[in-house]
C-alpha cells in the first residue's frame, strides 16, 4: 500500500471532500498513481496534483474551468488545466486560447503560459484526470480520478453561493449533468484545441466575456484575464 504521502486537500477542500477521499475507489486511486510513480515519470510533480485547489480555495471558486488530463511532456504540467510553468511553449490548445483572449476582450498575447492568476481570482482550473504518466496521454483515465473530480463538481453546485461553470467541448459538456443549473450559470463553447474537426470552433466563440457577463449578473467583479 502507497501512502497518503502529499494527498491532503488544503482547508476548506478538505471538509468538502474528506468523505469522498475516505472510500475504497480512493484508496485504490492512491495505490496506483504511487505505483506509477514508482516505475515511471508521472506529470504533474506529486506536490503539485493539488495546485488548482490550493490556489482556489472552496468558497472563493466563481468559475470553473475544465480541462481533461494533464500535459504529458517534460516540464508541462504544473496542476492547473491549460496552463503551463513560464518558459514552456504554449500548447497548440492554449496558443488557441490566448488567440481568441486577444479577439474577445482585447488582452495582449502573453509571454507565458501560467495561468495562475485566473485561479487566484476565483476561477478552479480543474482536470477530470489528474495525473498523466509521461509522453501516454489518457494513460491515468478510469482509476478513480473522474469519480473523485464529479464529486468536486456536485459538491460546488450543491454550495450556497452561486458560480459559473465553463464548459468546453464534448467532454466536458457531458459534466452539465452533475451541476444544478437553476442556480448556477453552465455556458458552454467548442474545446480550444485547433485539431478538432468539422463543427463549432473555439476561435470566435467570445467565452471569456460570456464568463465576466455571467459574473457580473451574479454580482461579482469580472474576472481580469490578462496574463502578464
């Protein structure tokens, strides 16, 4: 058996979901993301599987933001969905999103790609798979992760204050079930990845300002998505 070891959610995480940590799916998740580490490189670092939680605590999320799994190459990942550490070249996806950031509402194109101050502002960049073993994207789907992150999403939608769920893609629109929309605002926009093929397209799509208009009709301040 595999420790806990770094698998402690911060604060107000930890009473949110100290039951769902405490089942047997869970406990099997943690053997085998350990066992991963283990016999193989795992993305994101172990200190960091946690990092959108700790830098959104519970009851400051205002928007969600989903991703799938994690990047799979050397220096990507760093727990947060999309983003990667400064100094790493932007993900065809995430080159995408600073594309329509700069058509939407105007920001500049950054010199980075770490989108920590948008989850300092309130927005959970959240993937449905936390851990990826290196260079085999998909490789930690269906061990326990999708249970653990549905169970992120009911426990936001089931909190008193209302918030702004940004779902983009098919995969991530099939998460609107498990969110009340009579209170919360669930907007919806194609996936940002420039691979897809024939349908909507991400570029053109003007989510960010559909986000701060749904913010500010809750009455929150809008989220500042320049990245400098």
């Amino acid at each position: 058996m595999y420790g806990y070891g770094n698998w402690t959610l911060p604060g107000s995480w930890h009473a949110a979901l100290a039951d769902e940590m405490a089942k047997p799916y869970f406990k099997d998740l943690v053997d085998f993301v350990g066992y991963e580490r283990e016999n193989n490189t795992v993305y994101p670092a172990e200190g960091d599987v946690f990092r959108a939680f700790e830098l959104t605590p519970f009851e400051q999320v205002k928007v969600v933001l989903l991703g799938q799994d994690p990047y799979h190459d050397e220096g990507q990942a760093h727990g947060l969905c999309f983003s990667v550490l400064p100094g790493v070249k932007p993900p065809a996806s995430l080159a995408n999103i600073f594309k329509e950031l700069a058509a939407d509402l105007g920001c500049g194109v950054p010199s980075h790609g770490n989108l920590q101050s948008w989850a300092e502002q309130g927005v959970l960049l959240l993937n449905t798979v936390l851990t990826v073993r290196a260079h085999t994207p998909g490789s930690h789907k269906n061990k326990g992760w999708e249970k653990f992150t549905d169970a992120v999403i009911r426990a936001l939608s089931n909190r008193g204050e209302p918030l702004v769920f940004a779902l983009w893609g098919d995969f991530a629109r099939k998460k609107a079930g498990l969110i009340d929309e009579r209170r919360h605002r669930v907007l919806v926009a194609p996936h940002p990845s420039p691979i897809l093929g024939k349908g909507p397209k991400f570029l053109g799509s003007r989510p960010f300002s559909a986000i701060n208009a749904a913010l500010e009709d809750l009455g929150y301040p809008a989220i500042d998505w320049q990245i400098f």
